[in-house]
C-alpha cells in the first residue's frame, strides 16, 4: 500500500506506529532498551515527590541545566513535553505562511494545518542539501531538521542561518543533533531574536515515554509560544530527567555514545550497501535512508521475519522504495542483513 503524502493523516504516521512488540525494532530512533541505570535511580527516587505540585525551584533548576549546557541564559530556556510540544506551540507565533522543508519529520506540518495556518512544503531533491532551496520570500515561518530525519543530512549552520530573514522565525529542529559527536552545525549556542531551536531528550536517552525537550530562543518569542499553556506543564519527573541529562556527566557520556553511533553506523552502511541497498550519504544521524526497488515488499517481506523498518513514503518527496533503518549494534545488524541477503 502507497500512503499519499498529501494525506493529511500519513503526517501523523512515525516510527513507533511500525514497531510491534516482539519485532527487532529498526523503525524507531531511539537508543536502547530504555533509560540508563543511573537516571532510572534519579527517577525512582523521584517517585517520593509525586505526592506535591511540580515546584518553581526544581523548573528553574532544570532550565538552568539546559542553560548551562548550551551556553545560553535561563530566560531563553523553555522546557517541554518532549520537542512535539515545540512544534504544537509554534500556532501561536501566527504565521501568514509556513515553510516545512522535506523530507523531514512530518510532525510540524501536522500542527500547523491542525491550526490552519498557510503552509508550502519545500521539496528538496536528492542528495536533499539546503543550498538552492526555494523558500519563498513571504514565508514568516520556516521550519528546517538539523540533522535531518529521515534523510540523515546535516546541513552547514551557514546555510541553516542563509534561511533567516527580516520578520521570519526560524526553527531549527536539533532532535538529533545530541547523537553527533561535537555536536558539528549546532545553532543552539547561539542567541538570535529570530531562531527557535527545538532539542529532544528522548532519542539519546531511551525516554520517549517521559516526554521531555526544551526549545532555545530570545525570552520575547518563548513568551508568544507559551501563551494559553497550563499551569504545571511538566510533572515533577520530566524536570528531574531534563535537569539530569543536561548534567556535563550526561553530556559527555552522550558524547561516548555518539562516537559509537558513528562507527556502528558506517559498518551499517557498507553492510547494506553490500546487499544490494542504496544508502543515502554522507548519513550522520543515528540513522540511515535506504532505497530498494519493491520497498514496500521489501518492508513486508522484513516484517514477516520479525524485524520492523520504517516506510519513507509518508515523509514528502520520498515514496514508497524509501526506507528509514534505525543505526544498531552489530548484533542486531546481523540479523537485519542475514534476512536482507534472503529477500533480495
Ligand atoms: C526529527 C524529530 N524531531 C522531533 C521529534 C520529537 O521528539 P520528542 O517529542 O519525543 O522529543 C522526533 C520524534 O520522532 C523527530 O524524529
């Protein structure tokens, strides 16, 4: 089955939709079997403060976390349920146009039709690099992954900064970017009064359940996302995980396990390569895009063996011989390619 991009519905369509219980899950990016044991213990003994509202002290200390580990102050920290709740507020920014550059996560365009906000996708063409692409002029809002799911492109911070215009927003969706060593093309450190950058802790530390991320931006635009918020936006959980992971022990131990994200990607990337794949490169996230004739058999095919990949046909601009492959340990690898070497 072909999904038509212009299916409103297919933007809703990640990962997680594809990866049952019992499948060898390559369909989600997430890292691991869940969180690490030292901030499984940081939240168990959370648990004894569910009993009281989530406090002022404890949002502030985890914004001061964040602020610390970008360089930036504490008024140009939001945090959120996760960066989903980044592109939920952007609505209140009352955009005339939106421009969504593709392929790229699906969830910001969701949103912003959710809203009724004008949007134009700007479709970029392989090998899906920034430079040339045609974002209109009467765009106010631009919305741009770095590095980019599904295409694992990471774009040079000039280019992503070429994008920023008199009375535009940008927002640089950094999901990702924690899973690069150096962190190389980052805009988080960087104050401007006219980029948002959404940064996601549920990839690198396996917490997709607790919901926690945080934007980035001049304290004005953070005023006009949060307007209409509830009171306790997040629970006294999500605080603990994000001032934790944003702790420089957690940061350098992000930055071990993105040097081993790199080496296992590579050795993915020749492997499938070897079985007849075309792996789109140069690839830097914790990711790979793949394309196969017959892709969508070749996903079935998979599945029937266990093993869930994720379909590039509700990305726009890909269709449905694009697949998304999660980077993995060799151990799972070997299993993804035993079955490859059988189906093709
Ligand atoms: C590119 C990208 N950005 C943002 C998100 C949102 O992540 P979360 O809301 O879990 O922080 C995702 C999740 O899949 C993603 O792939």
């Amino acid at each position: 089955m072909t999904i038509e991009t212009d299916d409103v519905d297919a933007l809703r369509h990640h990962g997680d939709a594809e990866a049952a219980p019992g499948l060898l899950d390559f369909a989600v990016n997430v890292q691991g079997d869940g969180p690490p044991e030292w901030l499984r213990r940081r939240l168990a003994a959370g648990l004894a403060t569910l009993g009281s509202y989530p406090s002022e002290a404890a949002h502030l200390r985890a914004r001061e976390a964040v602020a610390a580990r970008h360089g930036r102050t504490v008024d140009e920290v939001l945090l959120l349920a996760g960066g989903a709740e980044g592109f939920a507020m952007l609505p209140k920014l009352e955009p005339t146009l939106a421009a969504l550059i593709h392929p790229s996560f699906t969830e910001p365009e969701w949103m912003l039709r959710q809203a009724r906000v004008p949007i134009t996708r700007v479709v970029l063409e392989p090998p899906y690099q920034l430079s040339g692409a045609a974002v209109p002029e009467s765009a106010d809002l631009v919305v741009v992954g770095n590095p980019t799911n599904p295409t694992s492109v990471l774009h040079p911070a000039s280019e992503i900064l070429a994008l920023r215009r008199p009375g535009r927003i940008l927002v640089v969706d950094e999901a990702f970017s924690d899973a690069i060593p150096g962190e190389p093309e980052s805009v988080a450190g960087k104050s401007m009064p006219d980029v948002v950058v959404l940064r996601s802790l549920t990839k690198t530390w396996a917490l997709a359940g607790l919901r926690c991320g945080y934007a980035l931006a001049s304290p004005d635009v953070l005023r006009r996302l949060q307007v209409g918020r509830a009171h306790w936006p997040l629970g006294s959980l999500q605080l603990e995980a994000i001032e934790a992971c944003c702790e420089p022990a957690a940061v350098a131990a992000a930055q071990e396990r993105a040097a081993r994200i790199e080496e296992q990607r590579s050795e993915m990337a020749a492997r499938l390569t070897a079985t007849g794949m075309n792996v789109h490169g140069p690839a830097t996230a914790p990711f790979l895009l793949v394309e196969v004739p017959d892709g969508d058999a070749v996903r079935s095919r998979l599945r029937a063996r266990g093993i869930a990949v994720r379909r590039g046909d509700t990305f726009p601009g890909l269709g449905s011989d694009h697949l998304r492959v999660a980077v993995r340990g060799r151990t799972e690898t070997d299993v993804l390619i035993s079955a490859l070497e059988e189906i093709l």
